[in-house]
C-alpha cells in the first residue's frame, strides 16, 4: 500500500515576519501523494485481464475505488458480479502496487475496451476521456424518485464541519477532496479522501459495495468541492437521493439530479445553502 501523504522541504515565505530572519525559512511540509492506478477487468481463467482504466489518485482503499469505479460506470451492479479483486504488482521499482487486478464473476459481460472511448481519467476530472455526453450518461437501476429521505435544513448546515472534522490527511496537507456518506439523522457512516474528488465518491460507493449495502436508500452524499455532472451521476448509481457539496454544482449537475429525482444542494456553507433540484426533502 502506498502513503497517502509524502514530506518536502519548502521555503516558506511570510512578508509579514516580525523578525527579518523569519520572512525566508526552509522546512519540510507535507503533500497528498498522488500516484497512478491501473484497473484490469476480465473473465477468470488463465491470462492476464485487460487494462481498462488509469485514475490518478491517492493511495488507500483501492480496491473499493476501483469496484465503486466499476459500478458507477454502469459496469458491475453488485458485488455478486466480482470474483475476485486484488492488488497486484505494478512495473515500477520498488513496487508501489498501483495495480488492481479484478475478476469478474462467471456470465458478467466482459468491457469493451474501444480505444476510442478509453477511460483515462485525472485526479481533477473523472470523464474526460469519454467520446460523447451519451457515454457517461449511465442509467440507475434506483428509483431514488421514490426515497422518502426527509433532512432538517439544520442539520444539514452541520454536516460540512462534521466532514471536516473527520479528514485526518486534509489537516496535513490541504490538498483532498473528501467525500463522507451520512445516515438521515446525521451520522457519518463512512468517509474517504483523495486528491480526485471523483476518485473519493467512487471509494464510498465501493465500500458499500463491498459491505452489499446498495442501495445507499436513506441517506446522503456530502462532497467537500463542486457537485458536478459526473458525481450526480455516481450518487444516482449509487442509489443515494441527496447529494450536497459545499461548492457550486454544474449545470449538468442540477438538469441530472432534476431528471434522477435526486435532491441536490450546493453551497452548503454555515447557515445558507442552494436547493438545485428536489428541494422537497428539506425539512
């Protein structure tokens, strides 16, 4: 497993030292790491599976970015559909195991892998590389239109600085996103950072696949950046019905969620937040 944060000697800078001999000073600091992970997919049997995506990311919890990648993808709708999933050895030296190499479950439809529509993805845009709108515009199988999940605006308006409180390597480094799945009544079930927010929202989703917790009914998604199309997307695959983040969505972001029947929130900061789409499970 990598780390998920590294150390640098800066110079740092403060024009505002009381001391001359403070303004310059050279220390370490801390960095999120972000490295390249391949994802293979294929049938089982002998032979080596097919690369089929590269995310850069942030190591930690790849085997649930790679099945929470592969079921927001419209790819696996379950965790009945993976055999096995594994970190393998990468080429590098020494090795840093950014490989994760999974088998799908007998009679699961191998991808395609069209080098048109390859998924090379970086840590700040999750479908950049996909042809055409239509390609990443991946139908639920949740009918999130029907979740009855009701929250209090004011609970939701204390939800950004419970998130907060729970991101460990953010207080190092400064540089993750995170994502954090809560309960209706403001519980946080489970969180992840990364330096790709859609790297951290797949690594939720993944874990409740693996926990075969989907769907997410009953609960709601908070983003520490913007909500756009693409994590729409994902919540909605996900089966979850609220969305929020704590910056601006897209407009992509608020015609999906309006179409999904989703609740979608953005700039959810202090006691003010924006209602986008499905404002009628506000409380």
């Amino acid at each position: 497993m990598g780390r998920a944060t590294d150390r640098r000697k800066v110079l740092r800078i403060d024009l505002d030292a009381a001391d001359p001999s403070r303004v310059a000073v050279r220390r370490p600091d801390s960095l999120a790491v972000e490295e390249p992970l391949e994802i293979r997919v294929g049938p089982g049997g002998p032979g080596r599976r097919r690369p089929l995506a590269v995310t850069m990311r942030t190591p930690g919890d790849d085997l649930d970015l790679a099945i929470g990648f592969l079921l927001t993808e419209g790819l696996i709708r379950s965790a009945a559909d993976v055999h096995t999933a594994q970190l393998c050895a990468g080429a590098e030296t020494p090795n840093t195991y950014n490989v994760v190499d999974v088998v799908l479950a007998p009679g699961v439809p191998e991808p395609a892998t069209d080098p048109a529509r390859n998924f090379y993805t970086t840590s700040s845009c999750g479908v950049c590389g996909k042809a055409s709108i239509d390609a990443v515009r991946t139908r639920s199988r949740f009918a999130v239109a029907d979740d009855p999940l009701t929250v209090p605006a004011a609970l939701l308006a204390e939800l950004p600085d419970r998130l907060r409180a729970a991101q460990r390597n953010f207080d190092r480094t400064g540089g993750l996103h995170a994502a954090g799945l809560f309960t209706a009544e403001g519980e946080l079930v489970v969180l992840r950072e990364d330096v790709g927010r859609h790297n951290a929202v797949d690594k939720v989703v993944g874990w409740a696949v693996r926990q075969e917790r989907l769907p997410l009914a009953g609960h709601l998604l908070l983003v520490s950046g913007r909500a756009s199309f693409e994590l729409t997307q994902k919540a909605w695959m996900a089966g979850v019905p609220l969305l929020a983040a704590v910056s601006a969505p897209s407009s992509l972001a608020g015609e999906l969620a309006e179409e999904a029947g989703m609740t979608l929130v953005g700039f959810l900061r202090g006691r003010t937040m924006n209602v986008y789409a499905g404002a009628h499970r506000l409380a």
